[in-house]
C-alpha cells in the first residue's frame, strides 16, 4: 500500500536553515499526493546495521553524485532486522519501510524494488537473512531500493547458550521489555520481576496489547533473552502454560500480548516454564488532567511530527481544549508539554486507528499513558474542530468544511 502522506521540507524551514548555515535535521511537513521524497539525511536503523537500534546514532546513507535523492551505503550487515529514517532522535517519526513485513535482504540481488513509508504500527522491517557485505541504494524519487550483496559472511554465530531445555538459568534478576510492558522498549530500565524462590520469578500488574520477551540484564540488545518458542506465541485472557527459549539474536522471537489486563506471570528458570494468568480488565482512574496547555502531533496535523514546532490547541475553560483547523490523512496524538524525547504520556485512543472522518470521531473516550503507541487516525481530510475535554477524558471531532 503507497503512503500518501509524503514528508517534504517546508520553506521556511529551508529559509532559516539557510540564514544559520545548519545542516541536517530540517523542521518537517507533510503535504499529499506520490511526490519525492525530499531530504539531505537518511539513516539506517536495526540490529542488522553497524549501530543496532540506536536511533540517537543511526548508520547514515549519503546521496550519490548522480542524484542527491538517491541515497547509497557500502558496509558489513549482520543477520537481523533494518527500517531507515530521516532524522535522528525518535521513534515515533515516520520510517521508510517494506511494502511487506520482513521482506529478505540476501545474497540475492534486489532491483528496484518498492518501499513505504509510514509512522507508528504496522512496524513492518527488512530482514537481512544472509550476513555479509552489501552495496544498499535507496531511490527516493521513486521510491524504490536496490541491494546487492558483495560478499556473504557465511553461517550466523550459534546462540550463546544452548536451548537444550534442561540447564536451570542462573540470574540474580529478571527483567520483561517490550510495548506490552509498563517500561516499554526501554532496555536500560526494564520492568523487573520479583523474585519469590530459587529460580522462580513473578510479576502482577498491566500487560498492554504488544510484544514482550524477557532478559536477565538491563543495558544491552545483544545479551541472552528469555523468548517463546515460536515466535508471536499470544498471551490471553484465557492464560498461557508454555516453555521457552534462552538465546541472544536472531531470530528475535516475542510473546504478543493479545488482550489487555492485569496479569499474574510466574518465569521458572529451573525448567523453563512461563504461566500467564489473567485477573482481569485494567483499572483505570479517570482524575481530571490538570494541564495549562496541550498540543497534538502527527502526520495528519499542520506541523506532522516535529515535538519543536508542535500544534497547541487554546483552553477555552477549565480542562476544556479545542483546535480549529485543516487535518490531513494521517494519525495524531497529543501531549502536555512537548518533550523531545517522545518518552512522555500521550493522550490517545482506546485502540489503535480509532477513525476520525466527516462523521466524527468513532470512539470518544481517550486513555493518558505511554504505551501502546495507538494514535487516531484522520480518514478524510479537511477542516475539524477538535474539542478535548481533560476532566471526562473525552474528544469531540466536527467536520467543518473540506
């Protein structure tokens, strides 16, 4: 499926850049129709790249001298996974993507092949399934990649520790990371587990819908995970009796959190068991919001995804904020304050693509948390008048004009 929303610099953007003499990261915005993709940096991301899953240091690409939108890089690729983006800094930007998830870089070469380009989930990734050396071209004027593999690397290393399935694990601590934990993919404080017995560790509390595996050490994606067997083996409200996997790499597999809940998860080192229970439906404390200012961003609204330059709304009475304006096709989400680093709660949908169209706004409660990342979705564009009401924890959408 072809993004839509194409992110192109904006004039005054260019302007000011110029009179600085800045280079780099350029304020963005998001116009409509199939348009080249229009920037001066691209960088790769992923533990397939030289700089794993670092998006403050990302690999770069650099444009060729036949055309500056035609981005090129020569290096060494481990087996794993790869999206690129144009700036650095955050995740929730829109990235350059497979058409399909998991589309394999290998020694097989690649010509002219599509690509998307999207923020938020589906987080579809290359998978490279052959380490080597590679020669990478990414044509954003047509929006096509090209790959060529100049020389394989042979066999991937063996995990680091055997699955046999029978060796107790010994760990001082454990630890779940991943969007359906409280943490997030935030591997330097990781969501812990208590320990309750030799071997034996447990968590009770929420479990958001999402992916989830476990370690037993903050700091690194490169240490030994605990994994399900298969990967995408789902956690539900029905529970889960199952054994898993040691091992660091690929493949990178993940529990997926089906249902929303509290949960009762009991990790047995010993014989490499995990028991998910159920409890029940997450509590929620809707106390009014207590905020002077609230802004939204996103591909759909005026400024997309730039946290410097994001849209505020004007609070018309106490916890009551409304917005008139255009919105684009695309998602939104907002926040109190802009933060940089996308690391604070969002205001956002029960569920991912709740719809807002000329019929309004599908659902009209709203959650305040940072994870999952759900964000609603503007299905037609035009003039909206946006009322959020911080005391109900409701949203409001009327369709003006087009």
């Amino acid at each position: 499926m072809r993004l839509r929303n194409i992110v192109i610099l904006s004039a005054l953007s260019v302007m000011a850049c110029s009179m600085a003499s800045c280079e780099g990261e350029k304020d963005l915005i998001i116009i409509t129709d199939d348009l080249p993709i229009k920037t001066s940096t691209l960088y790769m991301v992923g533990n397939a790249t030289p700089t794993g899953w670092d998006i403050d240091n990302p690999t770069p690409l650099a444009p060729s001298e036949a055309d500056p939108l035609v981005f090129e890089w020569e290096g060494a690729l481990l087996a794993g996974e790869l999206k690129l983006c144009l700036q650095t800094g955050s995740w929730d930007v829109a990235f350059i993507r497979p058409v399909e998830d998991q589309e394999p870089i290998s020694d097989q070469p690649i010509t002219d092949r599509k690509f998307s380009m999207s923020a938020g989930n589906p987080d579809r990734k290359w998978n490279v399934t052959v380490a080597g050396t590679y020669r990478l071209s990414f044509n954003l004027r047509n929006w096509t990649m090209s790959t060529v593999c100049l020389e394989a690397a042979g066999t991937p290393d063996t995990p680091s520790v055997p699955d046999d399935g029978a060796t107790p694990i010994e760990a001082e601590n454990v630890y779940m990371v991943g969007d359906a934990t409280p943490a997030g993919w935030n591997i330097d404080a990781p969501t812990q587990l208590d320990r309750t017995a030799d071997y034996i560790f447990e968590y009770t509390g929420p479990l958001n819908p999402g992916e989830m595996k476990a370690c037993t050490s903050t700091g690194s994606w490169d240490a030994d995970f605990i994994r399900p067997l298969t990967n995408g083996q789902t956690i539900t409200s029905a529970g889960l009796e199952t054994g898993f996997q040691y091992h660091a790499g690929d493949p990178d597999e993940k529990w997926v959190v089906a249902d929303a809940g509290e949960y009762h998860l009991v990790f047995n080192l010993s014989d490499r068991t995990l028991k998910a229970e159920y409890l029940g439906a997450i509590a929620v404390e809707k106390n009014p919001i207590e905020s002077q200012t609230l802004y939204m961003i996103g591909d759909a609204t005026p400024n997309g995804w730039s946290m410097d330059n994001a849209t505020p709304l004007t609070m018309t009475e106490p916890y009551i904020f409304t917005w008139e304006g255009t919105l684009l096709e695309g998602t939104m989400k907002l926040c109190l304050e802009p933060d940089g680093t996308f690391s604070c709660p969002f205001i956002r949908p029960l569920s991912a693509d709740v719809k807002i169209s000329r019929s309004g706004v599908a659902s009209p409660d709203f959650v305040y948390t940072t994870a999952p990342d759900d964000q609603w979705r503007v299905t037609e564009s035009g003039r909206y008048r946006l009322t959020f009401n911080l005391r109900d924890w409701t949203i409001a959408a009327d369709w003006i004009e087009d």
